[in-house]
C-alpha cells in the first residue's frame, strides 16, 4: 500500500499516544520510514516491540533492506549453505531461517569476501576461530560507540522524530570513519605481532609454526569490586572499570600485549618476562595514583608453556597466574618462582611463602615483586597499607 493511502490510526500504530505533540512526531516518523519504503508490517512489528525510533538508524547500518535468503547468497557466491551460516554464528551476527528474506547486500559482500578467503586456501576451522576472535572484538567496540552515539545524541526533551533522525544520522557519520580506523588498528597489532614472532629452523622444517611457547601471564583485578558496586551506582562503577581498561591499554605495547577485560580485571602476556613484572607493578601504582577513594589493584604473574588461539592464550600459566592474583595482597605483585627465574634480576623479590592454590596440583612458591630503585613510584604499592 503507498504510504499516502495508510492510515497510521487506524493500523493501530498512534495507540497509547496522548500527547498531541508525540503523535505528530510518531506520525512523522511513520511517513517518512513509509516513504523509504519501509512496509506496513515492518512498522507495525517496529511499534510493537517499541523500537520504531530505530529504524532509521538500522537502515543506516545495514542499507534499504532484506534482498537475499541465506540460501540465495550461498549459491550466489558458491559456498555450502552450512559453511556460510557457520561462519555467521561464529562472527557472532544472526543465524536466519535459511530461506527467510532477512539478508542485505553487506551480507552478500561479507559471503563474497569468505569464499575469496577459502580460494586462498585458509582452513575452515582457523577462519572460525578468527571469526570468533572478531566477533568478540567488534561486539565490545560496538557497545563502545553505541554508548558514545547515545550519550551525545540523546537531549532532554527530545520526541521519538527527532531522536530517530540524529540517530541515524551520527551514525551515517560514524561509520565511514570507524571502518578504517579498525583497519589501521588490525595493521598496527599484526605488524607488532609478527616481529616479535621468532620463527626457528626447526619450525620452518616442520611447517608447524603457533605451537606451545613459553610465555609470562599476568591477571591483575580490583580488590572488593563485589563490595564496591553494592555502594556506588552503575555510573560510577562503570567509571571505575574504565579507568582500569585505560590503564591497562596504557601500559600494554610492544612487548605487553592485553588479551582482554574481565569485568573488574585485566589479563595480560608476553614474551618478555621482566617488561611483564615491570606491566605490572605500573598498573598497581597507576591505581594507586588514582587516590583513595579508588580500590586498590592486586596482579599475580606465571610463567610457562602456552598455546595461542583465536587471540587468546590458554595452559597451566593462565590459570595459575589467576589463582595467585586471588591471593595477592591489596597494592602488590605477586609471581611464582618461574616466572621470577624468568624475569632475572631486574627486581627485588621477597619470599612470600610455599601456598596450595584451588585447582593447582602441588604447593606453589610464590614471591612478591618490587623495583629495586627507589623512583618516583618506588613504594607506591603500599603507600595505604
């Protein structure tokens, strides 16, 4: 039906809307998506679930509209139906009915360039593993920049017209922005990464390179966060975490990589022992710096052999380097004895004790680390203990 011949009333579509003033902007909303050619179901379906004032910003995303089947894009672009859909749930988007009409020409491009990577011959399973890795990275930037779009968007007073329009609008802004940035981030981080790849003979022979490798891990969490986020409002709570995502991006670089947050904690590795320790101690006195009213951090240091897969590392070290940091003191560094035989004499460590940590078999003797000079942030780690 054209949209001059709808009638948004009585579709049902003004019901609940008292306000002269917001049923103007309602039907404004509706005419202009209608002329856009939006259909009467998909408003309908849209008010409904209460999320008309979206649309304009989910067309601005993903273009006019559902085009393809999934079906449809797979024989398009001549890949199994079962792989396309894989690497959909693996990416982390929507997995539709294979024959429902939900799909646009992004998802048409994004098939294309799957099958343009398996003709280069990449194994199936190694591109779902990176797709994982993807989807979680892009998942936690999304929410990033959607909370950014809304805090700056949204004005008190505003109506569901004028909401919806700045809305999609800052989004058409955004994207072609955001886009390149994350490939000049993905070329930044690949660069570093493969440098400091030391890929031996004996590697090269096998044709087995990303196997096992000894590596320095480091967890470093809030202390009392449970206790914290009872007595502030989620505001503040979420001010606190990212403050700790800033630091811990801070200190991360070349030879310190952060593989991710953990709600209150941060999980780091390297290959380099000694600038680990060094990490970590700087982030204990960051948070210190933070002053009083900020809960003080604990990290716990392990080292050993660990595997790598999709961005994340995995093996005894990560969880050991867990379970010490849940015994560190408040404002410290505590490391197993292997990681401080990796990390040499750069630093000051006092026996702390042989402890029997949950889920690790046998004692673990553990050390706490401190700087051998007395700098600026020399005894930061207790400067309120």
């Amino acid at each position: 039906m054209p949209e001059a011949e709808l009638d948004f009333e009585s579709e049902g579509l003004l019901e609940g809307l008292e306000d002269p003033d917001a049923r103007e902007a309602r039907l404004a909303l509706l005419s202009e998506l209608a002329a856009d050619g939006v259909g009467l179901e998909e408003l309908r379906e849209a008010v409904e679930a209460g999320r008309l004032a979206l649309l304009p910003v989910e067309r601005a995303l993903s273009g006019d509209g559902p085009s393809y089947t999934a079906r449809e894009i797979a024989e398009k672009v001549g890949l199994e139906l079962e792989v396309l859909q894989r690497q959909r749930a693996a990416i982390g988007v929507p997995t539709p009915d294979p024959d429902a009409r939900t799909l646009g020409d992004a998802d048409l491009h994004a098939a294309e360039r799957l099958r343009a990577f398996q003709d280069i011959g990449l194994p199936q399973e190694g591109m779902l593993q990176v797709a994982r890795a993807i989807g979680i990275a892009t998942s936690s930037i999304a929410a990033a920049n959607r909370e950014l779009i809304i805090r700056t968007v949204v004005e008190p007073g505003d109506n569901e017209y004028e909401f919806a329009l700045r809305l999609a609008a800052a989004a058409r802004q955004l994207m072609p922005l955001v886009e390149p940035m994350l490939g000049y981030a993905l070329q930044g981080h690949l660069i570093e990464q493969v440098r400091r790849d030391v890929i031996g003979q004996a590697d090269l022979a096998a044709g087995a390179l990303g196997g096992a490798s000894e590596r320095s891990i480091c967890f470093a969490d809030l202390v009392d966060f449970t206790r914290l986020g009872e007595q502030l409002d989620l505001e503040d709570l979420g001010a606190v975490v990212g403050r700790l995502e800033e630091i811990a991006t801070a200190i991360s670089g070349p030879s310190v990589r952060l593989v991710k947050m953990i709600g209150d904690a941060a999980m780091l590795v390297s290959d380099e022992p000694a600038a680990l320790l060094d990490a970590a101690l700087t982030m204990v006195e960051a948070v210190d710096e933070e002053g009083e009213d900020f809960p003080q951090l604990r990290a716990g240091v392990a080292h050993g052999g660990v595997i790598s897969q999709g961005g994340d590392v995995y093996g005894r070290p990560v969880n050991l380097a867990s379970r010490i940091t849940a015994v560190a003191r408040p404002g410290s560094v505590l490391a197993g004895e292997a990681a401080t035989d990796a990390a040499g004499e750069a630093f000051h460590y006092s026996f702390a004790g042989e402890r029997r940590l949950k889920g690790i078999k046998g004692g673990v003797k553990l050390y706490r680390v401190r700087r051998k000079a007395k700098d600026a942030r020399g005894d930061a780690d207790r400067r309120r203990q």
